[in-house]
C-alpha cells in the first residue's frame, strides 16, 4: 500500500513501518534505535498484550500522548492522521493499517506467515524477523512479493542478513568461499586461572582445556577432546540450524553434515578448522554453511554472534600480507578467514527497512531458493497421539532434533521442522527417524501450501 501524496516523495517523509512481535525483546532494539532516527516512525505496533507495549514504548521516550490502543479500522485511520503509533491487539487489523513495510517479529510460524502474506498482497514491503517462518515459506513469500511489485528480505541485525551481505560481497570479489557460517550464541569462556568454562550463567570445571587452547598437529582430534570437556554444555539450538536453513536459501550452500560441526574453536583458528580434511580441517566438501562455538579467556573479545567466510587464498604475497596486518589466515596458508564479529539486531534492522522501501533492495542478491531443508529427527521414541509442542528461547520442539539436510538428499515426504512445531503425531515415530509430513495431523495447512509452493 503506497502511502505517498502527490507532491510528497518518498524520501522527503520519514519511512513508516508496522511492528508485530512489539512487546519482544528484537522489538524493543528497533524501537529504542527508531527514536534517534527522524527518517523512520514505527506506525502500528501489533501484539498480544498492548498494554505492555505501551509501557515499553513510554519507558524508552516515547511520548505517551502519541501512543493510541486502538481497536477498530476508524481508530487506525486516526492515528494515522495525527501522526501517531498505533497500538493494535493482533494482526487481524494490519489489512486496514497505513505503513510502508512490516516488520515480521512474532517468532510464531502460522501467525508470522498469514501477517506477511497479508502485508505483501496488500501492497507492503516485509522484513522478515522470524526465521521460523523464513525457513519454511520464505522461498514462496519471495515470489509472492515479486509478483506484487514489492520486497521481501531478511532484516540486518539477524545472522541470516548478514552473512548473505558478506556471502554476496565476496563472492563479488571473485574470491572462492569455502565455508560461511556463523558463531552460537553464546561464548565459552575458559579461565585457567580456576579451570573452569562459563557459557552464560552456566560454569563447568573443565580444566582438560587447559591443555587444548592450540589446535595442535591433529585439528580434528583436538576439536573433539575440546567437545568432550564442554559436553554438559548445550551449546546447539534450534534457532541456528533455523538460521543456517535461511542462509542456504540465500547463498545456494549446504551443510556439511546434517547436526552441523559446531566446533569448540578460537576466532583465530577458524581458517584451520574449516579447511577441508584433506588440508587438516573438518570439511568434507567445500561450500558448506556451518555453526561454531567460541572458545575465549575472560580478556578476549567476544565474537558477538557474528558472522564469516572461510576462503581460498591466492596470491601467497597478499594474504601473507594481510596476515601480517592480523587477518586470521591458516598456518598452512591455503584458507583466510574473513568476519563481523557483531549482530545488532534491531539496531541494525533501519539499514533494510529505508533501503526496501526507498530503493527497493533487498538483503541479498539473488532470490531465495530450496537448499537444505530444516527437519527433526526423533530424540527418542514418540507416540502416536503426541503434541509437538513448541517453545524456550530458542523455539525448540520437545522431544525432536533439529537437523539441516541439503535439499537434493532429503526425502520428498521430511516434513519441515516448524511445520511440526504444535501438530500432533497419529502413529508411533522410532528415535531417530525424520519427521513425516504423514506422521502430522493439525499442522497449519497454509503454511504446508507455502512449503510446497516453495
């Protein structure tokens, strides 16, 4: 829906945008950064509880008198009239709100999917937040919105925009890329001085570390003496192998194997750990999109969750040149390791909105397609008759595996991993087996269309 008056361009009024998810904790990122930029205004709020997001807006400076609950269309054309945010209950509403691009952040599948296929149909750019809905239907939410005249694209400040920024602008310098991926989100921090890991609020006594702070001569035996000292730790989540799924629809790779590495390793080892194994590294292929853990003393810089790229090098002067400058290259000298060390989340997320909207560019040069499917293996035997059951941080199914196959090897039948969240099983499933599409009853039946569409 264009929200231009005649004599009005677009760059000359400020970028408007609708928020779902608004009282979450991205939400409150983009909000509090939306304050400081004159050029963007958050439109309509959409969320479960109004209440907390006027509280949320009025404590990061927003003026109260601008914040309207509103509940009905008359109340939205109101507000938008005045100038004001709207604060709507749910999304039902959005199909009769004025913005120029909607911020999709409610982390649920089927909510998440229905607000942007509606946005787009009516005319409105997507930024998508949710990557549960990005890895099952992202592919056909992009066709959707070509066919509309508008932009679909993940949102800067997540891992999955940003790594396929940095995929695209080294694959534009012709360099040959190896491996991309991205670290966990949360660092391992080893203190020899007491022995122990901290991993968040968590500590382990780990003092076998110690003695695997270097690679060594044995790169692939010294990462698993590494994971056997961490293994109390969960360090896999869901929502990487959701990002990682997100990433492959973007750049065209896959992964290596299907729970992912996640390798215990330091940022200035990356280059070694992601050579192939021929060269002493983990790899079996090239072009792989992977996940890592960071090892750090309590002194270093974390990795922020940030993002990299394992290359090829090429002229032996230059990269010996820019190692030299501190650029992590492997000991051998046949991989650089080029990386962000940062996502900012909803900091960043402005960077997509104005350049969707006023360019019509989105995070990503080529458009999504299938490469690796985002499934769930069995973590022990379940029974017919069993709810899926989705939540946590991390939006985690009870009692499934997350694994990430490339598209040309999973079974035609595998059932996308948050297609199951919250549908229920109507036969016995062995640990260990994928989940089936025919082992689901209850799923969310558009959001199968946009999978099979996709």
């Amino acid at each position: 829906m264009n929200t231009d008056t005649p004599g009005d361009p677009l760059t000359a009024r400020p970028v408007t945008y609708a928020l779902t998810g608004a009282g979450g904790g991205f939400a409150r990122t983009l909000l509090a950064q939306s304050l400081l930029m004159p050029d963007l205004h958050p439109a309509v709020l959409c969320d479960l509880d109004p209440a907390a997001v006027i509280a949320l807006c009025t404590e990061l400076g927003y003026d109260p008198a601008t914040l309207a609950l509103v509940s009905d269309p008359d109340g939205l054309r109101a507000a938008h009239a005045a100038g004001h945010t709207a604060v709507v209950p749910g999304t039902a509403l959005l199909a009769d709100a004025a913005y120029d691009i909607l911020v999709e952040a409610t982390g649920s599948p089927a909510t998440g999917f229905r607000a942007a296929r509606d946005a787009l149909t009516g005319g409105h750019h997507v930024a998508m937040v949710s990557k549960e809905v990005d890895s099952v239907a992202g592919v056909a939410l992009d066709r959707l919105a070509r066919r509309h005249g508008v932009v679909y694209t993940p949102a800067a400040g997540d891992q999955p925009a940003n790594l396929i920024e940095w995929y695209d602008r080294l694959r534009t310098l012709g360099l040959e890329i190896v491996a991309i991926g991205k670290s966990g989100e949360y660092d391992l921090v080893f203190d020899p001085a007491t022995g122990e890991v901290r991993q968040l609020g968590q500590t382990l006594s780990a003092p076998a570390l110690a003695e695997l702070l270097t690679l060594g001569d044995d790169v692939p035996a010294t990462l698993a003496a590494r994971a056997r000292a961490v293994a109390p730790l969960k360090r896999a989540a869901a929502a990487d192998y959701c990002e990682m799924a997100v990433v492959a629809a973007g750049t065209g790779l896959v992964p290596d194997r299907e729970d992912l590495h996640y390798p215990v390793a330091r940022v200035a080892e990356l280059a070694d750990v992601y050579a192939l194994r021929e060269h002493g590294g983990v790899l079996d292929r090239p072009g792989a999109v992977d996940v890592f853990s960071v090892l750090r003393l309590p002194e270093e810089a974390s990795f922020a969750g940030g993002v990299f790229a394992v290359v090829r090098t090429h002229d032996p002067v230059t990269w010996r040149t820019l190692a030299e400058k501190g650029h992590v290259v492997s000991r051998d000298g046949r991989y650089a390791c080029l990386y962000l060390p940062y996502h900012l989340m909803g900091v960043e997320t402005p960077l997509t909105l104005l350049a969707a909207v006023r360019d019509g560019v989105a995070a990503g040069a080529a458009a999504p397609a299938r490469h690796a499917v985002l499934a769930g293996r069995a973590a022990r035997g379940l029974a017919a008759g069993s709810v899926l059951a989705m939540g946590g941080h991390h939006h985690e199914i009870d009692g499934v595996d997350p694994v990430l196959l490339p598209a040309s090897e999973a079974p035609s039948d595998t059932a996308p991993f948050y297609l199951a969240a919250h549908a229920r099983l109507v036969r016995d499933v062995p640990a260990g087996a994928l989940i089936t599409l025919a082992d689901l009853d209850g799923y969310d039946t558009d959001l199968l269309a946009a999978w099979t569409a996709g």
